[in-house]
C-alpha cells in the first residue's frame, strides 16, 4: 500500500536532513496523527509542493503533531517543459473536475479562464473564494497523486490577457494549443518544444468562440483536436494533458 501524503508550505523542509527527524505539526500533524491515527513505524511522505519529498516513518504522536524520522529526502527536479492548463469557467463545478483530474495527470500550471460562452462569472470576492477553491482542489489531488509538486494556480485571465499569454509563451518558444473539435491537426502531430511551457486552451460547455480563436491563432496559437468525438470541458484538459505526458515521457 502506498505511504499518505502530507503536504506543508514551500521552505519548510529546506533543512530537513535525511538521519534527522521533523515535526509534522499544524493540520497536516492533526490529520496524520488524529484523523488518520497513524502509528510508531508507520511509512509517510512530507512533501512541500515545490519538489522537495520527505521519506519518513513515525516515531511519535503527541499533542504537539507527529514525530517522524526521516529516512531520505527527495528533490524532484522541476518539469520542461511545463505543461500549463487554460480552463474556461464553467458551470456545476466542472471547471473544478477538469483542473483535479489534470492535477492527477501532472498538470504544473492552471489559468482559470473567463471565456465569452462562459456562464459562471468570477468578480470580485467571488473571484477571491472561487480561486481559494481551486487551490484547495488542487492541494487535495496533489496528494492523491503523491506528487512532491503542486500545480500553480494562477489568477483569471479575460480574453485580452490570455491572448498577451500566449504570445508570450510563443515568443519564449513554447507552443500554446487551442482545442477545437474542427481542426484538422491532430494533437499528437503538433510539435513539442524542448523547454519553456506548452499551455493548453480549452473552451467552457458552449466551446470557444470563432472571435476567440481568431485572436489565439494570432498570436501565435495552433488548433488541434483530440480525436473523433467532442469531449467534455471537465475530460477535455485532462485527456490532453495525458497525451502530452506521454509524448514528453513523463509517463515512461
């Protein structure tokens, strides 16, 4: 059975040593050694979300969190190129869906995107407690995965924004991809840069716009689909992002 996964804030383990032990306090501490009643002996992970990865065992539970002893740590180093995920806002959570099981694929950066057909609309402190949202949901599936990483998630970017992203993610020499259910190039033929960010584009329930696609192609964007059927904003981003992995041999 696989070790659980306890994630704590980048920086936190920058000093752990392997031979030394670490405290495993706060929530995470009351998770593993409340919630879960994780035992002396018992195999954990601690990971930072910024690659570093705690192989532990515990040696106690008190009031205080859990005690363990760290038997080696593990630096990931970090991804190229990175995979990036524009998602359009979409309605019954799932945007939501989309960015968790793309987190389980290995995602390293999510955009929230408001696209015109987009029938949710993030303002304000909507907009604050919705990307508070994500956040989590991304923090929970980075832990399902076991991932040392966890994807970035960045603030909503409106049509303009996202169109000044990918002409620089172009210009960096990366390669931003709208999919589209028309093209005529299939995903797997579209080339792949070495380094930099290939970002992702895919549209809310009512698809991209035809102003929408004009404006990415423009800046430097390519439109591939995934296959023969039209998938689901939710499985969509996820299922790309899979064909991707395994092209970049993420998934060797």
């Amino acid at each position: 059975m696989s070790a659980p996964v306890f994630v704590v804030e980048p920086g936190l383990l920058a000093d752990v040593r392997a031979g030394g032990e670490y405290l495993l306090d706060g929530s995470e501490g009351r998770h593993a050694g409340v919630v879960q009643r994780r035992g002396p002996g018992e195999r954990v992970d601690v990971v930072d979300g910024a690659g570093v990865r705690l192989v532990a065992r515990v040696r106690a539970v008190g009031p205080e969190g859990v005690r363990l002893d760290v038997d080696e740590v593990v630096v990931e180093p970090a991804p190229e190129p990175r995979l990036v995920l524009v998602q359009a806002l979409a309605k019954g959570d799932r945007d939501e869906m989309a960015i968790e099981a793309a987190t389980e694929v290995g995602v390293d950066v999510v955009v929230p995107w408001q696209a015109e057909r987009s029938i949710v609309v993030w303002r304000g402190e909507r907009a604050q407690k919705s990307r508070a949202r994500w956040i989590g949901t991304v923090r929970t599936a980075t832990k399902q995965a076991r991932r040392a990483r966890m994807p970035q998630v960045e603030h909503a970017l409106d049509h303009a924004a996202l169109v000044a992203r990918v002409g620089a993610v172009v210009a960096a020499g990366g390669v931003a991809v709208v999919l589209h259910e028309t093209a005529a190039t299939p995903l797997r033929d579209i080339a792949l840069p070495a380094g930099g960010e290939v970002l992702v584009v895919v549209g809310p329930e009512g698809g991209i716009s035809d102003r929408e696609v004009a404006a990415l192609t423009a800046a430097g964007a390519a439109v591939a689909r995934l296959g023969p059927h039209v998938l689901r904003t939710s499985t969509a981003g996820p299922v790309a992002l899979a064909v991707l992995a395994d092209r970049l041999g993420r998934w060797a």
